[in-house]
C-alpha cells in the first residue's frame, strides 16, 4: 500500500486497523444510547440492527479479533518500547487504553458473557436498570469518554499525515464533542424513565421476566468471571511490563558511552541512534525534520570515534551532500553508536524555550508567482526618488488585490517586483488560484493602464513566471525578529520563467506543473522546454501572450 495512511510494518497496520473495527463500533454504539433522549423504541430498534451485525458468527469474529489484536498490540508495544519518555498524545494514549480494560471487563461480562450464558435478554434497558443508579453508572459513563477520547487522539494522530486532515479537522471537532454529549444525555434520559418504571412494584416484575434477570447465584458466577478476566489483564499487563524491564537491563548490559561537546556524558543503550538518545537523557538537540533524515540541524561532528561508525546511508549521504558538510559531519537521527563516541552538536537549542512550529518551516506542494514590472529602469531614470515610489505603490495597490482575492499571499516585495504564493488547503486548488489570480492580474493591470493613458504617462508591461513544487514555509531570520517567507526549487523555477517571459514578449509562462495540476483544458501546442539556470530538470511551459485570456481560452 502507497497511501501515507498505511505505512510502516505488519503490526502498524494491524493497530490501524482493528483500531477502525473498534472505533466504528463505539460510534454507532454512543449513537444508540443517545437514541434514549428521543424514545425508548428507537434506542432498541437500533440496537437490534446493530446485533444483527455484531452477533452474527462472522460480525463476533472480527469485533473480538480487532478487540484483542489492538490490545495485544498496545501490550507488545509496551514491552518494545527502550524508554518511557514519549510525546505527551502518545502517553494519553497509552494511559487511556490501559484504563479502558478496567470497565470495559465489567460491560463485557454483564451483557455478551450473561446472554450467552445464561440467556439474559441484555437490552439497552436492562444494561441501564442494572447500573442506575449505583456507582456503576458514573464509571460506564468515564468509560464512554475515555474510550471516545482515546479513539478521537488516536484517528487524529492517524489521519494527520494527509495534507487534507488539518482543513477538515476544525469541522470535525463539534462531532467529536456531540457524539460523547449526544450518548450521555440519552443514558440518563433513559436511565430516569427505568427507574421510575422499576419504583412501580407491578413494572419491576414485568422488566425482570422481561430481561431473564439473572439470579443471585448467576450474579455470584459472573462477579467470578470478571474477577478472573481482570487478573488476566493484570497478569498480561504485568508480563509486558516485565518485559520491557528486562530488556532495558539486557540493554544496559550492552551500553555505549556518549560525550557531547560542551555538554554531559551518558551511558546509553545500545541501538538507538543519537538524536533518540539525546532525547532520551534530557540533552537539547535540534531536529526540524522529525529525526527522518530530511534535514541537516540535527547534524554532529563527530570527534571521537566516527572511524566506528557505520557509513553514511544513501538518505544521509543526501543530506550531507546539499549542505558540503565537512569531514566527521554526520546526521544523528541516522547513526547508531555501538562503540564510545564524542560529538559536537552543530545546532543547539538556545537554553530557553524552542521557536514556535512556524520557525522550524512546513513543507508544503503550492503553486508560486513571480512577477516583475518590463522596462523599469528606462522609465524611471531622471524622475524623483518621491515620484518613482508613488508610481510603484499605485502599480502595487492596482494588481495585489487581485492575487490576494484569489487566496494568494505576497511573500516578498522585491523593487518593482513581488513573490506570491497560493496557500490553499492543496496542490490542485492552489494551482487553480494561480491561474486564476495571473489571469486578474493582467485584467488589474489593464484597468491600470487605461489610467495612465488618460493622465498622459505610458502604459506598464509586466512579466510573470507561475509554477508549482514543493517549498518551505517557515520564519527565518533572528528569534523574535523573524519574517514568515518560503524557499525551495519552485521560487527559483518561478523566477526563472518570469525571466523567459521577455525574450519571449510574453506576459506569462506557467509550468507544466501548474497545468495539469489544475486540470487544464486549454490549448498545450505552443509547450516548450525550458532549460533554466540553477534548475536540474529541464521545465515544460507555456508562453501566454495576454494572461487575461488564460481562462478564456480554456473555457472555450
């Protein structure tokens, strides 16, 4: 499987999987209960479907199977892990998923465990009347928003490696809060209307014929039932833990020693890479990238010991490479000391409180523009500082608005000419607004013009350079005192074309990229290949002469 969604080994995929069984299950299940605000039938024709699906030989075997598939999963994590320290969502969840077995047990052996066994009828009322209104109800009702909580973080943490997640999640989050609110106001619906039913003597009588109330005696068997499934968890949860103990002995058996440059020295275990254990001993180590090997701030001279190292890996030696990192630079979220080593950290976290997220940059596929007034110079020689600036500030309000209407944002002002990136929720839309704004551009800049020519000055050519390609969105400059602006090979590809655009006498060259990205359907038999300076590849684009007529034409 290619998708984001589904990388990493066979047991991440199981996790992930039987994660979505258990996660579609409790959803449709907070949604019976919340059925109870509304009227007692619904809440139990519901459930009726729902067991339809849930009891059934095949539905059983995937819900039990996805059930202890996840928390033997969660167990063999645990005892996998080399440390305890993790990112605070990772603790939630691992403390959230140990607390649910505590109560879930309980419901499990009162209801499916009682039905099979001795034939209750576990409806909806009958699991309600059992649990109102003792203690029991308050715990089912934590259980309901741990399990919830816990599923909510962990399909966050899931769904985020989309590009599409951070747009949707906003909205998804009044759901999230429903679902939990709806189930809750339906249990205690329910739950009065039960016990007020069961005050009546005549109705009580009804109800416990009605469910097969179980007797004292059964009681007493299912108490030892769930007695005997918790000391199982106890005991699982006890083995994986031990596991996890011995191993870190083991470990600590097979240690290497690690000296930091201006910095302490620790004994770490053996396997884990340096970043991991810079991490693990409280040492501040940059890594922008997430310790992937995508960039070089976690980078290390290594001083001491380098000549034991393996050697670099085709993704490090990458990175090394872009940056002519000197002889004993290596990348600590890619090596793994195994002997002693002393190391130089190159970037170090100032003392104080890391920059924000912003300063650390995002990577992000966007269409970018680069535009550039023609013939600036000439016809500006001889006029006054105060003149040239009032000319550049009217050209300026004259076309901007038409790029900011289209959702792009002016990185940089650059003289008689701008930078504009299109930061929409995707590739496709934000090559969309390209297009669109470099048309309203030309169409701004015609208004404009017809200004100038009733005031007697001449008309202004522009030049426009559009692409699409990966970039960096971050803050660079000093802490405090940094601008948000993007780098990458796209402002570069954008910049050159713009340059094309006047050997060519065109208004425009927009990429190949841009193009079929945002499923254009114009005229592509005036493409040529460009071969621009600083760029690997050459670069598919097509001159238009007016982009005003950019949309026109594709349209008819």
């Amino acid at each position: 499987m290619k998708s984001v969604l589904w990388q990493g080994g066979w047991a991440t995929r199981l996790r992930i999987g039987s994660g979505l069984i258990l996660f579609a299950f409790a959803f449709f299940h907070f949604i019976n209960i919340g059925l109870g605000l509304f009227h007692t039938d619904y809440l139990h024709d519901m459930q009726d479907g729902r067991h339809a699906v849930t009891r059934h030989d095949i539905g059983s075997a995937v819900l039990y199977v996805a059930l202890f598939t996840h928390f033997g999963l969660a167990l063999y994590s645990i005892s996998q892990r080399r440390t305890l320290r993790m990112p605070f969502n990772t603790a939630l969840q691992v403390v959230l998923g140990l607390l649910i077995p505590l109560q879930l047990i309980a419901h499990i052996v009162h209801t499916r465990y009682a039905h099979e066994i001795y034939n209750v009828n576990d409806e909806m009322g009958y699991i309600i009347a059992l649990m109102w209104p003792s203690s029991a109800i308050y715990m089912q009702s934590l259980l309901l928003l741990v399990v919830w909580v816990h599923s909510c973080v962990g399909l966050h943490m899931w769904l985020r490696l989309t590009r599409w997640w951070s747009n949707v999640a906003p909205y998804l989050i009044g759901l999230a809060v429903f679902v939990p609110s709806f189930a809750l106001a339906g249990l205690l619906t329910e739950g009065r209307r039960i016990w007020t039913d069961f005050a009546d003597p005549s109705l009580r009588e009804q109800y416990i014929e009605h469910y097969n109330w179980p007797s004292p005696e059964e009681f007493q068997a299912l108490f030892s039932v769930k007695d005997n499934a918790m000391m199982a968890f106890w005991i699982a949860l006890a083995a994986s833990i031990a596991v996890f103990l011995g191993r870190k002995l083991w470990r600590r058996r097979h240690s290497v020693r690690v000296k930091y440059v201006e910095g302490p020295e620790v004994v770490a275990e053996k396997g884990m890479t340096l970043l991991e254990i810079s991490q693990a001993n409280g040492i501040p180590h940059t890594a922008l990238c997430g310790g992937k090997g995508r960039c070089t701030t976690c980078r290390v001279i290594v001083e001491d010991g380098a000549e034991k190292l393996p050697a670099p890996s085709d993704v490090e030696a990458r990175s090394l490479a872009a940056v002519s990192a000197p002889d004993g630079a290596r990348l600590a979220c890619q090596i793994r000391p195994t002997e002693p080593i002393t190391a130089f950290r190159m970037f170090r976290p100032d003392g104080g409180r890391q920059r924000a997220h912003a300063s650390q940059g995002q990577e992000r596929k966007l269409a970018v523009l680069f535009l550039d007034m023609r013939g600036f110079t000439s016809r500006t020689t001889g006029q006054l500082p105060y003149d040239i600036v009032f000319l550049l500030n009217r050209f300026f309000d004259a076309i901007v608005p038409a790029i900011t209407a289209d959702g792009g944002v002016v990185d940089k002002y650059m003289g008689d000419g701008l930078l504009a990136v299109f930061e929409t929720p995707d590739a496709e839309s934000s090559a969309k607004a390209g297009l669109k704004a470099a048309a309203d551009v030309s169409h701004a800049l015609m208004r404009f013009n017809q200004q100038l020519e009733a005031e007697g000055s001449p008309r202004i050519r522009i030049g426009m350079g559009l692409h699409l390609g990966d970039l960096v969105l971050g803050e660079i400059g000093a802490a405090g005192n940094a601008a948000r602006t993007i780098i990458g090979d796209a402002v570069n590809v954008a910049s050159r074309l713009e340059a094309e655009t006047k050997g060519l006498k065109v208004e425009l060259l927009v990429s190949d990229d841009v193009l079929k990205t945002a499923g254009y359907q114009g005229d592509l038999n005036g493409m040529k290949s460009f071969q621009l300076r600083g760029v690997t590849r050459p670069i598919p684009a097509l001159p238009i002469q007016s982009a005003a007529d950019l949309l026109e034409t594709a349209a008819a």
